[in-house]
C-alpha cells in the first residue's frame, strides 16, 4: 500500500494472478453479474474463469465484468476497451501484469486507474515467473468490496517464497534495479525486431518488453527449433493463428535464434 500510495484496506492479496482472476471472477458472479467482456487477444484465464463461474461473453460492458490488459499480451498494445468501458456500470479490472517493463507509450491515467481494479503480479519483472504470488488494487471507492474479495480467499494464500518476493518488490533499490534495465532492454529490443525482419517476418507494433510477428513459416517449424535450444511462443491460443510472441533477450539469445533459423533454410 506504501509502494502504490493508497490505503491498505485497498490491498487483495494474492496466490497468483490467476487465482485471483477466478476469485474475483466468482465474487462477480456471486455479485450479480451474468456476463464478461474479454480482449479479443488475450489470457486464456479470463475465459476459463468466466466459465468456470456461469458467465456468458458479451460485447456490452454494461453489467459485465471487464477484463482489460494493458500494454497488452501479447501485442503489447494499448486496450482501448479500458476506456470504453469507463463510463458504464460494469466491474472492470486492470491487469498490470506488463506494465512495469513498458518500454514506450504513456500509461493510463491516474484518476482512469483509481476508478478499476488493478491486478499486479510482479514475478514477471523480476525473471521469477515460477514464484507465484500477486495482489490486486481495489478501485478508490472499493473497500468494503475489497473485503469481500479477500474473504473468498483460502488460508495461507501466499507462501514464504510469495511472501518474499512481494517485500523485495516494494524495496527502492529493486525498482531502481528495474529502471535502469529499461535502456538497455530498448536497444535489444530493437536489434530483435530488426533481425525478425530480416528473416521475412512481419513484426508488429508493442510498447512492452516483448512484440508479436506473423510468421506462419516459423510457426510451421517451431518443433524444430526447440531441438535447436529455440522456443518461440505460439499465439494461437490468443487467437493470434500463424504468430508467435518473443520475449526480449540478450544479444547472445538472439544469434542463437539466427543461427536456429538460419539452419533450417
């Protein structure tokens, strides 16, 4: 609550971000609501969660629960939706899980994310994706619903390792840590998305510390590049066909992805 500024009633812990994407998706439920407003392009764990809990998808935002992520996965875009569904009646909820590492474009605005639910979960920024905790930021005016959230909850939802990680992500020197890895991270970025382009894939735009390309004849082959040390995320399942997602690496993950390439041509 000190990291963010805002009072600790706002503050849900967390297992995971998933876990609490099917939590507050049943509080939802339980609230009222009878449908959700997906991305087009996104988790997998949105939909699964609405199904789990008797959600039907909807295009209207009005009495929806609103999953929004910004900068997107995986293009790493801005979600206009978020601002869409502002001015409705709906529970809207922000997952932040990418926006630490933003590499460019400007975040949405203050008073637009005290008015939603802000999902955090910070093993992403820090390489310690194994390590499964995360807290979500009740809206300014949700406390009490921020209690509700937390009492659905089961005992002893963090472990010590969860525990750990969320003290050392609120320390100064981690998130100066964090910023000084942006500059470097800009120029791999760079230099990746242009050797994407030199293999004849079509890279698309993205603000995050990684970026989509349509490559269906990478996708065709991407068993045979994880037998090269190579693994390269299909899109398909956020319904992206023929696209695969890259994580910004070092310039020494990038020549092995080269050479992997390079070898099946």
């Amino acid at each position: 609550a000190l990291h963010h500024d805002v009072a600790a009633e706002r503050i849900v812990l967390a297992g995971s971000a998933s876990e609490f994407i099917f939590r507050i998706t049943a509080w939802a439920a339980r609230s009222g609501v009878a449908t959700v407003n997906l991305p087009a392009h996104g988790y997998g764990d949105y939909a699964a969660a609405a199904h789990a809990s008797g959600l039907q998808a909807a295009d209207d935002c009005a009495r929806a629960l609103v999953w929004a992520c910004e900068p997107s996965s995986p293009l790493g875009a801005v979600d206009e939706r978020l601002h869409r569904a502002r001015d409705s009646d709906a529970i809207i909820v922000l997952d932040r899980a990418y926006e630490p590492l933003r590499l460019s474009g400007t975040p949405p605005s203050d008073d637009l994310v005290e008015a939603v639910w802000q999902l955090c979960s910070p093993n992403k920024s820090l390489g310690l994706t194994g390590v499964r905790a995360a807290y979500a930021i009740a809206p300014a005016d949700g406390s009490d619903h921020a209690q509700q959230v937390e009492s659905m909850a089961p005992s002893w939802v963090i472990g010590a390792h969860g525990v750990a990680m969320l003290h050392a992500w609120c320390e100064p020197a981690t998130q100066a840590w964090l910023a000084a890895c942006k500059p470097r991270l800009r120029e791999w970025k760079a230099a990746q998305m242009a050797r994407c382009e030199s293999f004849g894939w079509t890279v698309m735009p993205s603000m995050a510390n990684y970026f989509t390309c349509r490559a269906a004849a990478a996708v065709e082959r991407l068993d045979e590049l994880r037998t090269r040390g190579v693994a390269l995320r299909d899109c398909a399942s956020f319904g992206l066909p023929g696209h695969v997602r890259l994580g910004v690496l070092p310039p020494a993950s990038q020549d092995a992805l080269r050479q992997a390439w390079e070898s099946l041509a």
